[in-house]
C-alpha cells in the first residue's frame, strides 16, 4: 500500500466529509505515539470514513473490513489502496488476523468493530473477542472510541476518544468473553450522558 495514496485520498475526501456530516473530536491527547488497536461501537457505513477523518494522516489507519466490500468494483480496489483489509466474518479469518497483527507490530493504528456488524442504538450484540486476543497477544494498547452520529446530512456528530489500556491476560473462552464485554462498557462509557 502505498502510503501516499492515502494521504492524497485524505485531503480530497476530507473536506467533503466535514462539510456533508460536520463532527467535533474529544480526546485526541489520548492517542498513543506508537501501535494501537482503535475499537469503536459501529452504527453506520460512514463511521470509517469520520474515523479516518477524525485520525488525520500522522499515523496510517488501517480499517479491517468485511470482504464482500472487496468485490464491488472500483470502491473494492480503493479500499485495497488505502490499506483497508478484507475479514470473513463468518468464519476465524486466520488470514484477516495476521494482516491485523503484521500492521500492529510495524507501529501502525488498526481499526476494527468488536461487534463485528453495525448495531442500532436500542439494540446489542455480544461483542466478537478478535480486538481482546490480538491487543493481549502484542501487548497493544486498545484505544475505545465512541461514535455519537445521527450520521444525517449536515446534522452534527461527536467523536470520543478515550484513554488507551491493555487487557489483562486471557486464558479460556469466559475470559475473552469477559474482557470483550470489558471492551465495548468502556466505548459506551464514553457516551455523554443526557
């Protein structure tokens, strides 16, 4: 991938992002300098986009993606040149995660949906212990995000980022269990409350 496709596809895409669907960031002095596995709750097919945007180009984000995207024409390929990775949510994409982890351990951020599928506000799913095993495995630190969209046009959205941890070592599935449910108290946690 090269990286300057990004940064030029970045600053095209940008502005259209934060004129169509207006957001604010919290929490940007929470961002580690080095690797980090972002984890948000996931509503939308514009949340990348807004992650992307929120992010910048300092660091390289590298969105992990169901692989049907992959095969639509055009945006398929584009996906591929901004670093974006296809996973087979139906089965343990070995592949999917060793890409994941290949990212990590070169320094960069990786952007993965713990719920795996987006999810309305009123409903929840158990969140998949993928992000938990990889960030317990290289000692990555996971940075929570909360996503607080209507993700209408021109209606204001607020980004949270909050402070990155690193889960406490895992050794059956109740405790993966456990530590991704962990995951996804801290990313609403992160919710303004009303």
């Amino acid at each position: 991938m090269n990286r300057m496709s990004y940064t030029i596809s970045y600053y095209i895409l940008n502005p259209f992002v934060r004129l169509l669907w207006p957001f604010r960031t919290y929490g940007k002095e929470n961002k580690p300098a080095g690797a980090a596995l972002v984890c948000a709750n996931h509503q939308s097919n514009l949340d990348p986009a807004l992650l992307a945007a929120a992010f910048g180009t300092k660091t390289q984000m590298r969105f992990m993606g169901k692989k049907d995207l992959f095969t639509v024409p055009v945006l398929g390929k584009w996906m591929l040149a901004m670093g974006a990775f296809p996973i087979d949510r139906n089965e343990a994409d070995i592949t999917a995660i060793r890409t994941a982890m290949k990212f990590l351990k070169a320094g960069e951020y990786v952007m993965m949906f713990p719920e795996g599928t987006r999810v309305s506000p009123e409903d929840s799913v158990a969140a998949k212990t993928g992000a938990v095993r990889i960030a317990g495995k290289l000692q990555v630190p996971i940075l929570p995000v909360y996503i607080e969209s209507t993700h209408k046009v021109f209606h204001f959205s607020r980004l949270y980022i909050g402070e990155p941890y690193t889960p406490e070592a895992a050794h059956t599935k109740d405790d993966y269990a456990r530590l991704s449910q962990e995951l996804m108290d801290k990313i609403h946690a992160l919710e303004p409350k009303k």
